[in-house]
C-alpha cells in the first residue's frame, strides 16, 4: 500500500504542473459556494498517482479510472494493489473513492 497526504502544497503544485488553477482546487472561499463545500484534489492527481501505483508494483496495462466521490484536498489517499486492480481510499477505513482497473494490452 502507497499512501499520498495531498494537501495544499501538493495540490498548488499539480495545479502549475498541468496548468489547472481552478479556484474549485486551490480556493477554499470559492469551494465553500460550491456543491463540495471544500476544495478538491485533481481528479488528473489521483489519476497519475494510481498509474505510478500500478507501474512500480510491475502491472502493466491501460488503466481507466471512475469517480465515485470526490477527494477534499488536505486528504491522505492510499492506493492498494491486488492483483489485477488498483484501489484507491480516503482516509482511514472511509468508502473507496475511485477504482482502477488495468486492462490487457493485445
């Protein structure tokens, strides 16, 4: 198991890195007016951590990715392989959050 603390320093950094500066990210007044109440972690975030996970326990594969819920920034994310999947939680011991599937490359 990987685990991943994104807070605020983390998640401006990603912003910059993929040039997302939405305020639903990075702004807590914004995020307060919105349906999440808080600011977000990247979905794209959780998407290349999952794909960092899978890759250096030896998997390989296309992965495809599903949002469940999103994940509030200042989270711990852990990301578990087994076997052919990749599972991603928030908190400790909260519903998983998205699940990652690495698919057969032909």
């Amino acid at each position: 198991m990987s685990e991943f603390p994104l807070g605020p320093v983390q998640i401006c950094a990603w912003a910059d890195v993929v040039d997302d500066h939405n305020p639903l990210h990075l702004d807590p007044a914004y995020a307060a007016t919105t349906r999440f109440g808080v600011p977000i972690v990247h979905g794209s975030l959780l998407f290349a951590l999952a794909c960092d996970t899978l890759q250096t326990s030896g998997s390989t594969g296309a992965v495809t990715l599903r949002f469940r819920a999103p994940v509030p920034v200042g989270s711990t994310v852990s990301i578990t392989v087994d076997g052919p999947d990749l599972r991603l939680r928030c908190g400790d011991g909260e519903p998983v959050e998205a699940h990652v599937e690495p698919e057969a490359t032909p």
